[in-house]
C-alpha cells in the first residue's frame, strides 16, 4: 500500500517540479496589468493544428533619450480581444511576437512599432496572422468623438536620439 501512495504522490510533485522549472527559466517577465486600458487588441488567428501550434505575445518596452530599450514585460495575447495599458506621457516600442512551434521546428515573427503614449487617447492594435500571412495595423483616437485615425509602424532603427 505504501509503495502505491508514493508512486500515486511521485507523479504530480514531478509534474510540479518540472513546470516549476520550466516557469523560472523563461525569460518572459508578466506585464503589469494595473494601469488605465488604453490599448485595445483585436487578434485574429489560425486555429492552431495537430502539428503547429501559434502563440503570439506583445513585448512592451521603455524607450529612453538614447534609444536605449528596457523590458517592462509581455503579454500572451490568447483571447480575441484584450485590454492592456500603457504607461502615458512615455515613449515605448510594441513588439508583436508571431512564435509558431510544432512539426519538429519553430520560427519567429516580429512586427513592432514606437509610440508616444498621450493621456486622453486610446490605441487600438489590429493583430492578424492568417493563412501564413502576418499583420499588425494601428490606430488611435483622442476622444470618442473623433474617428479613429492609422498610423504608420515606426521601426525602432527610426529612433533618433536626443
């Protein structure tokens, strides 16, 4: 009886050990989700198949005067709308991460863009990655009056520093 109870125990404590460890090595680090959601996120994405799966993840980070970036987090975008929110009176670059795994390879897609974030102002972001195809658009709005306005991604080689 006791060596049933410990091969009953030794399976979940491995299960746990293992996610555990798989947990504390990735190099994600969460995005805070306590600031006012001025980004909302439309996703629209293949339904992933037996042999591939596709996450896809936005990489936020601080710009400073020198261009230089600092990490501030990500966050997995797993349902077809999000809401997310992004520290105002700052310059940042969003970075969308196409991950496909699966089939005995993986590869990675980046499309990303610098923004100032303005208070008053709500950002939208169109994710999209469809039959091999990826896309991100965004646009804005000051006030929900105004139309929403596209504007143009902003490679972070455009940075100019000051």
């Amino acid at each position: 009886m006791k060596k049933i109870v410990n091969k009953l125990l030794f399976k979940p404590v491995l299960l746990f050990v293992l996610v555990a460890a798989f947990v504390g090595c990735s190099s994600l680090k969460l995005y805070p989700d306590n600031l006012y959601k001025n980004l909302s996120i439309k996703l629209q994405k293949d339904k992933s198949t037996f042999f591939t799966d596709i996450e896809t993840y936005l990489h936020i980070y601080k710009i400073d005067k020198q261009c230089k970036r600092t990490y501030m987090g990500s966050v997995e975008l797993n349902k077809k709308n999000m809401q997310v929110g992004l520290p105002v009176n700052q310059k940042l670059f969003l970075d969308f991460a196409f991950v496909r795994a699966g089939g005995g390879s993986s590869s990675v897609i980046k499309e990303g863009t610098m923004i100032n974030v303005k208070s008053k102002t709500r950002y939208l972001a169109d994710v999209l990655f469809e039959d091999g195809i990826y896309d991100v658009s965004m646009s804005y709005r000051k006030n929900k009056k105004n139309k929403s306005a596209k504007f143009k991604m902003i490679p972070i080689k455009a940075c100019v520093k000051s």
